[in-house]
C-alpha cells in the first residue's frame, strides 16, 4: 500500500512537474511578447448586449435615443437609432461614445473643464469635434479595463447619461 | 307602385347624395394631407433583424465584416463590425449603404457606370464620398417600396453582395 | 522514512493541488474575460524601434523620407519627417500607414485592386482618403499578429516600401 | 625707425586693402542670396533630441503624454504617443504644436485672450482648429530664434507645460 502510494505519488510528482513546466512555458510566452502592449477590445457579443440594453432603459424612460458603441481604439463598432429618435443625434451619439473614449471619461465630467474660463475651453474644436455634455461612458471589463464606450443621444442629458451607463454596466453581468 | 318606385328612387337618391358627400370628404381629407409624403421607413426591429441575418450569412461564409443600415432618408439607422473585420471596412460598409439608398441602386450597378469614359465618370467624388463597387443594396418592404438601405464590406466583393442580400430579404420573412 | 516520504508525498500533493487551483483559477479567469477580445497593440518602444530602423535603410538608400506608424486601431503612434523631406509627404505617409492597418494590406496590393475596371475601384475616397500606392506595410509580432502598421513617403515608391518594410521588420529582431 | 614705421604702414595698407576686398566679397555673397529669408529650422535629430527629453520629463512626472514637433513651417516633423495615453492627446498635442507656432506663443498666454469677452474671442475656430490652453510652446535655437514648436497632451495642462518646456529647452543642451 504505502508503495503504491509512493508511486501515485511519484506519478504525482511527475505530473506536477510537467504541468508547472507548461506553467513556466506560458508565463514565458507571455513575456516573450511583453514588448507589445496586450490590450482588451470589446467584442461585437459585448457591443450587442450594450446596445440592447441601453434600448431597454431607454423604453422605461418612455425616450426614443441614438446609441453608438466605439471600440478600444475609438473606432465604431455598434449604432442603432430608436424609431423616431433625432436624425441630429447620430453624429452626437456617435461623438460621444468617441470623446468618452478618446480621454476615457465621463462626457459630462469633461464638460465641467471646457467651459469660458476652464482649464481646456474649446478642446472640442479637436479631434474633429467632441461633444463634452453627459451621454458618453467608458466601458469598462471585469478588470476595470477599458475596452470602448457608449454614447447616447435624444433624451435629455439626465436621461442620455442614465441609458449609457445601463449599457455600459449590463456587459458585466 | 309608381309612388313607391319614385319614393324609393329619391331615397336611393339621398343615399347617393350621402355617399357622394363622404366621398368628397375623404377627398378633402386626403387633399388635405397630399402636401407632405407619405412614406415608409425601416424600422429599427426590422435594422437589428437586417443586421442579424447579414451576420448569420457571414458566419455562414467564413468572413467577418462590417454591415451598415441606413433608413429612408439615407441616415445611419443601425451598425455592427464582426470581431476582426477591417477597420477601413467601417466607412466603406457604411458608405456602400448610403450610396445605394443616395440612387436606390445595387453599387456594383452603379460602379459599372462610373467608370472613366463612363456616363457618370467620377460621381464618386460626391456626396463626401461614395461606394460603387458590389456591397450595397436598398432594402424594401413588401410592398416593393424602398425604405433603406444594407451597406456590407469586409470581405470579397461578391461576398459582401451575397450578404447584404441576405439582410434585405430578411425583413420580407 | 516511509512515513515523512508519505507526509512529503502529501504535502507535494497539497501543493499540487494548491497549484493546480491557481491554474484552474487563471483559466476560468482567462474564460471569464473571453468575452472581450484580447488584442495585441504596438507600443511607443517599438514605434521608436520601427522609426529608428526605417530612417537607418533610408539614409543607406540615400533618400529623405517620412515616416509614420499607426497603432492597432489604426491611430498615430508615432512620426518621423526627415530634413530636406516632402512636406506633402507627411499626410502620405499617415495614410499610407492608415490604409495599411485599416485594410491589412501592403499598399501596394491593394492599389492593383484600385484601378479603373479593378473591383475596388475609387475605394480611396473612404476613410477620409486612403493612399494606395506602396509605402505603407502592417506591422506584426512574433506571433504574426498585427500590432500596428508603417507608412513611408518621399522616395521613389520602390525606395519607400523598402523603406517600410525594414521598419515593419525591425521589430522581430 | 621712421622706415620702419614706413614699412609698417605699408603692410598695414596692403592688409587693409585685402580686408577690404574680402568684405567687398561677403557684401556680394550676401546680396547674391538675399532674395531667399534665411530661415533656421528644426532639425530631424533635433525633434528626436525634444522628444526624448520630454518623455523623460513626463516619466519623472509619472504621466504618459502625447508629443508633437512642428517645425517652422508649422508642419509635423516628429510624434510619439506613449503607451497607455489618451488617443483624444494625439490631435490635441498636434494642435497645440501647431498653435505655439502659428502665434510664436506659449498656447496658455493664448487662452487668455481667447475667453468670451476676450480679444481674440473664438481665434480657436480659425486654422482647422486650435488649442489655446498651456501644453504648446515654441522651440527656439541659441540664437533665440523660433525654429519650431513642440505641444504635449495628457496630462493635467501644468504637467502638460512643464513637459513641453523640458522638450524645448533640451536642444540648447
């Protein structure tokens, strides 16, 4: 008994060592690539379950909305516009979700700084034009790293800032 | 007998003289209203449904793309970039859906004209931009009335056609 | 002795299993985060690195270039323009590097597909304008992922994808 | 004594004579290129010298930037975007380059007079766009003439300031 125990735990040895050596093998895979930054990007799954629930608080606040999603890289990656929403929010939405992402904030956190006398008056005049009033979040992964962000547009700016930030928590659950 | 016919008569007249009233009431009803169109519009059930089936016939094909609905009056209505599809393709996809609805055309059809020594020779250069190679299609109802249009790029041209094809019948279902 | 063996034996084991936990741990939180694409993005050290390689093959070629490199999401990571280089060259070469990432391709390739009669054809005009002439290659690591891609403009169109290319390469080293 | 004085005086008219034609020369040289400024422009490995001492800067200062070179002509000479910096930064830090240069001012002294009420009201809306907050000064040489312009972006606008200054002044070093 205490032999084949030994044995087992022989085997048992063996296999601990051939799995840490793929442990090791990984971790230097990983470090082998360190010199590329591993990013993280919203998938397009991720982008629909956003949208669709940004939609969905959009119903509840009886409000017809724009939804955009951008990518890690600002580029877009998800848009519907609510029957009836603003044809002028497109380009809103879609500005919004991009500004959110471009300084990974809250639009309107950002607003507060552009205003006549802020530290960063008129920086919409970059990027081919932010627009720094609530509606964009940053979506953020279950690491807390940003992947993209959302930009809503048609409702108030209450109601925009609400249906962003429903769409950008409902990819963690 | 005579009475009665004549009496009958002129009821039947009354009847007529009512239901010719109606008529030109409905008339000045529809007078009334002839100002604006009366148009049909994608709806954004009928956009995601579009956009799903579009996707569904990517995957189908082994090809990630992107795939852009514009409504009746040629606007982004709804949007979605498969995971790994070109970056480039965003623009493209969506300018594909804004040229066929901008002439409600097939753009492979359009591109067959514009070509140098072509009738509409550069009429790209229009319009920001247009598409006018195969990718994008109207979208109509069952009436056979356009109200939109599928823009899809990412993949081989005769890829991209097959798949926005796909995604304007899919609203018929 | 066959005692403390088997209490070595346990503790290897309790080890093991420790250990086969955290890996079992890293997995399950490796397929909790699956669901957000893990991408590969180039960083400001091998931007350098592709930068410093591209001038180096340009002073052997004896020409004066720009040169520019593009993140994974196709954003401007870094820029380099030569002394006595075309000032005109500087937007080329953005979107040269531009095209290359947007698209996947060396620019070159795809402009054969650009021409009249070709099936691509006045695609250029997406994208805020692609340039599709060579000069422009993506960049990829080890793992032959795209991180990012090169665009090179000022020297004949052979010289400048030479050029982009040793960039794009010097990575790898 | 007074032959002496004699011979000496000769020489002393013949050296005179000499200077005298030499300076003839350099008048004519001078008038011969005096059509064309002579201007003094940022070199490449200069742009490389400010780019390199400002990131160091905002390494020390724990922060990551981006970092624009214009050169004279206001045109893009040298960029870097370090890892993990806000992609809104890359046009901003442009921008502000490019504005130090267009007034030949730190772009904070700008901003002052750009506030409603302000002198220069809205002067942000001219050029494609400036950024008139502090993060943008001029590059000068020895001399203490304006050869270029380097602007920083992605920090909070003192870090941003001091970063560009460091940048600046590295290339009198």
């Amino acid at each position: 008994m205490t032999i084949k125990l030994n044995q087992l735990s022989k085997l048992t040895q063996k296999n601990t060592f051939i799995k840490f050596k793929i442990l090791i093998l990984l971790c230097l895979l990983y470090t082998g690539f360190s010199s590329a930054q591993i990013t993280n990007d919203i998938s397009h799954e991720e982008a629909f379950t956003a949208i669709l629930a940004a939609k969905k608080e959009a119903e509840k606040s009886k409000v017809v909305v724009n939804i955009a999603i951008v990518d890690a890289g600002a580029n877009l990656k998800g848009f519907i516009r609510m029957d009836e929403s603003f044809l002028g929010s497109i380009d809103v939405a879609i500005k919004k979700a991009k500004t959110a992402r471009f300084f990974n904030i809250d639009t309107g956190k950002l607003g507060e700084l552009t205003q006549p006398g802020g530290i960063i008056y008129n920086i919409e005049l970059s990027n081919d034009g932010l627009i720094t009033f609530p509606g964009g979040v940053p979506i953020k992964n279950k690491k807390g790293k940003i992947i993209g962000a959302i930009g809503v547009s048609g409702g108030t700016i209450e109601q925009d800032r609400a249906i962003a930030i429903a769409g950008a928590k409902s990819i963690l659950e």
